[in-house]
C-alpha cells in the first residue's frame, strides 16, 4: 500500500483504494452450536384428516342463493356488468399481486463479502437465514468455511471461495486435493461457482507469493477440469486497485510497469480459461487520502457534474466506474479485450479514526445504497455500457477482530447480532433460520396465476 504511486488528476480521479492486508482465519466458527429448531410447525399437518362421510353437499341444485334471481334481463345486465367490473379488478389485483411476488423473489443482483475475523459472528445457519431474508444470493469466502457451504445446501446461494495458501496449491497433488475435499463434495448441493486462489497478491511485498500465484492458479484449475467441475467452477484470484499505476482518465488506465511480468501471463490464463479478472476497489481510499481535492459526491455516487475523459468524451459521474475502466483500458493495452472485469470487494466504513475523513454512518448508507440502486438498474460503465457492473459489497458484519485503524472493523452492513448498521431499504432482516425450501419463493408467480385462472374460471361459469 505504501508503495503505491498516486496520480492525482483534476478532481481527484483516482482511486488509491488499497486496504491493509486481510488476515482471515475462520477460527471458532464451526465449534459454536448450532442453533436450536424451533417447534417443528410441520408436525400439525401430518395429524390424520378425519374422514367426513357425512352427506355430500349437493353440487349444483340451489347451492346458490340469488343465482336464480338473474333471470330476468335486466337484472341479468346488471349483473354481467358487474360481474365484468369484478373480474377487471380481481385481475389488476391479481397482477398487481404477482409484482410484488416477483419483486419479492427476484434476488437482489449485487453479491456480499462474509468476512468472519470476528469472536462475536452468528453460526451459519442463522446466516443464511438473514440473507434470505434480504434476498441476497450470492456470497463471497475468505475461506471455504465447510461449516459455511454446509449450512447453505440447498439455498441456490452462489458462492465464490477462497484459499490464500499459494505455496501449497501451487503444487498440483496438493491443489487436486484441496479441490477434491474442499470444494467438490459441497457441489452441487451448495452452488460454488467460483475459487480465488490468493487475495491482493500482487500489490503486496511477497515476491515469493507473486512467483507462485499463477502456478497456483493453474494447479487449480487443472484440478477443477481434472474433477470435471471446469463448466461450475471458475479460477480467478483478486487484486487491489494499486495494481494499476495510472487509473486517470480511464483511458490511460495502465498497470504498473513492475508487475507486468507477473500480470501478462495471469490476463493470458484468464483469456484461456474464460474467468473473471476481479478487483478490489474503494473509493473510500482516495477520499480520505486527500479528502480536499477529492469530490465526494463523486465518490457517493451522489449527483455532480462528473469528469469527461479526454480521450474518448465519456464522462464518469463516480470514481469506481472510472476505476472498472481503467482496468479495461490496463488490460487492453497488454493484448486483453477478452476479459471481464468484476469487482470481488468494495464498500464503505461507517465509523473511523479521527484521521479517517469520511468514515461516517451517512457516507457508507449514501455509498452502498447509491451502488445498490445502480446495481439494480443493471447499469454499465461509460465504456461497457451494455456489461451491467458486478459487485461484491464488503462486507456482510463488521468484524470486531481485524487488525489496523478502526474503519477496518466497521465496514459491515450489520452489527453481529444482526441489526443493520444503517437504513438501506432493507427491513425484513432477521436472524430466524429459514427451512431451506427453495421452492416456496419461486411458486409465488405461479401460484398468483393459478388463483387468477381461477377466478376468472369461476365467475365464468357463474354469470355467462
Ligand atoms: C496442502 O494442504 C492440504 C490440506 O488442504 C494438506 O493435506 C497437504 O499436506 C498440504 N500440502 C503441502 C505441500 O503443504
Ligand atoms: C465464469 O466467468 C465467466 C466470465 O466472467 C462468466 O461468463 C461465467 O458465467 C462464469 N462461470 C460461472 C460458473 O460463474
Ligand atoms: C471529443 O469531442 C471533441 C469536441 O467535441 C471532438 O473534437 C473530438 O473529436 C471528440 N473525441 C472523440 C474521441 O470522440
């Protein structure tokens, strides 16, 4: 982080958005208890229904009170026009009914970093739980917690995992092993998409690391291919911004001359393997580095002019689409237009050191709710506009055990127990472990068509 060099353009452009090094551990987690179920509710429809051999109501004769009073035809106009009013508003209900379903069920489209170096975290089951509450499916590991993909099998949450042990995995026996215990047994119950081999890598001061990291990521992937889990589960690994050494304007996004060695041929990996290049992003950084020349509402995502490139008259209205295109623009000038960029992490602190500008509760709601809102909209970069931006948020809690100054340990959107740490729209947050009945949510449209179907059947056959 020290080393990186930071070009300031006019407004601030740039982002510097590196975060000391992580130092995940998933310590404790699993030897905590799992919660209880709760009164199996289940148990009340397995009872025997009783058996009702009394008489059988008649079926058509005078059932009916009043149908018999339609025939005389005015009373029958009458009745038809209602019946027709009844049956538009029952099928705008209806409609309107199967809207708020879908809204309902339709996963939210951004992913969420479950960091776990905490003492304090909820067991998994209770979780998955709370993300389901908030409809979020998709989840990124430090790790491949077996406690974590255990307790969401079945959900249909994506999960991309994590092993940072590049001196091991670089070694092919070892790699196929950690695939073969690590990832394969969870699939397909447990949907792990993705395996980043090595986080920040690159932008950090271990060259024996950076020697290992693309060996380490062809070991793996040769395991996954040699497993047959090559058309599930992508190999990336995920880098800091400081890779770059020129992020403004976007078009002269360029990465940094030293790393070049090691970048080449990992873009060449990706272009042949078909994964992801994932980035590590915050905004954040460049603010509190030099909160005087750095526009906030450019970093908010909030309204403001934006800046213009030069070179290709877009204009950037926030700082991490001009970071997405400038890694485009880094990737391209080394030969790369075959790859796609997604960001594994970015956020927003809600509480910091003296020294930390910005690090505020109003800074980090305004910074993830503004990103969520555009994520939703499935918007692109000025440069990609058709390519809707891909996000990972950092992160879920706030992680009472992470090392360095106290924004490191306030970038969650919860509190531990489950609270949220800000209003981002979300309400229906809860810690209740839910059954794992994927199928309930995704009915609700169908079962919304059925009712409607018979409701028109039905008063179909009564008036006409
Ligand atoms: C790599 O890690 C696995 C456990 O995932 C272990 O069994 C193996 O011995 C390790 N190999 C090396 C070379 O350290
Ligand atoms: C792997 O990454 C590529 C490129 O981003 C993407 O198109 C594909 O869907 C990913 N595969 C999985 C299983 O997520
Ligand atoms: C950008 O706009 C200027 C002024 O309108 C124009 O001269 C220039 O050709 C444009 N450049 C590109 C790349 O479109």
């Amino acid at each position: 982080m020290a080393s990186t060099r930071i070009c300031m353009a006019a407004l601030g452009s740039l982002g510097s958005g590196c975060r000391p090094g992580r130092y995940y551990k998933s310590a404790g987690v699993a030897a905590r208890p799992g919660p209880r179920q709760e009164g199996n509710a289940r148990g009340s429809l397995m009872r025997p229904r009783p058996c009702r051999l009394a008489a059988p109501t008649p079926r058509h004769e005078g059932a009916r009170p009043g149908r018999r009073a339609m025939a005389r035809p005015e009373l029958r106009t009458v009745s038809v026009t209602a019946a027709l009013s009844l049956l538009l508003l029952l099928l705008l209900l209806s409609v309107a009914a199967m809207d708020v379903a879908s809204a309902a069920t339709a996963p939210l489209k951004f992913g969420i970093n479950y960091g776990q170096i905490a003492n304090n975290l909820p067991h998994p089951t209770q979780v998955s739980g709370l993300l389901r509450s908030l409809n979020v499916n998709r989840v990124k590991l430090y790790d491949a917690d077996p406690a974590v993909l255990t307790a969401f099998a079945g959900t249909g949450v994506e999960f991309i995992v994590s092993n940072e042990d590049l001196r091991n995995l670089s070694d092919a026996r070892s790699a196929r092993a950690w695939v073969a215990q690590h990832v394969q047994p969870f699939l397909p119950a447990t949907r792990i998409t993705c395996i980043i081999v090595g986080n920040e890598v690159l932008s950090g001061q271990d060259t024996a690391a950076m020697q290992s990291l693309l060996p380490a990521m062809q070991a793996v992937y040769q395991a996954v291919q040699g497993l047959g889990l090559a058309e599930q589960v992508n190999v990336s690994t995920a880098h800091s911004v400081n890779v770059l050494a020129t992020s403004y304007p976007p078009s002269s996004g360029a990465f940094r001359e030293d790393l070049g060695q090691y970048i080449q041929p990992i873009l060449n990996f990706h272009a042949e393997v078909g994964s992801p290049f994932l980035i590590n992003a915050y905004p954040f950084f460049a603010y509190k580095a030099s909160p005087g020349s750095v526009s906030l509402p450019y970093v908010l995502f909030e309204p403001n002019p934006g800046v213009v490139d030069p070179n290709t008259n877009l204009t950037y209205d926030n700082m991490l689409y001009a970071q997405i295109d400038a890694v485009y623009a880094a990737m391209k000038a080394m030969g790369h237009t075959d790859i796609t960029v997604r960001i594994s992490e970015t956020g927003w602190p809600s509480k910091g050191d003296a020294d930390e500008v910005g690090a505020t509760v109003a800074n980090a709601a305004a910074y993830n709710g503004n990103l969520m809102k555009r994520i939703a909209m499935g918007q692109g970069t000025p440069l990609k506009p058709d390519v809707p931006v891909d996000v990972f948020v950092f992160a879920l809690f706030n992680e009472d055990m992470k090392p360095g100054p106290t924004s490191e340990r306030n970038y969650g959107l919860f509190y531990p127990n489950g609270t949220p740490v800000y209003n981002l729209g979300f309400n229906r947050a809860s810690f209740s472990p839910t059954p794992t009945d994927s199928s309930a949510s995704s009915s609700k449209p169908a079962a919304a068509i059925a009712f409607l179907m018979a409701v028109v059947v039905l008063l179909a056959g009564f008036f006409l």
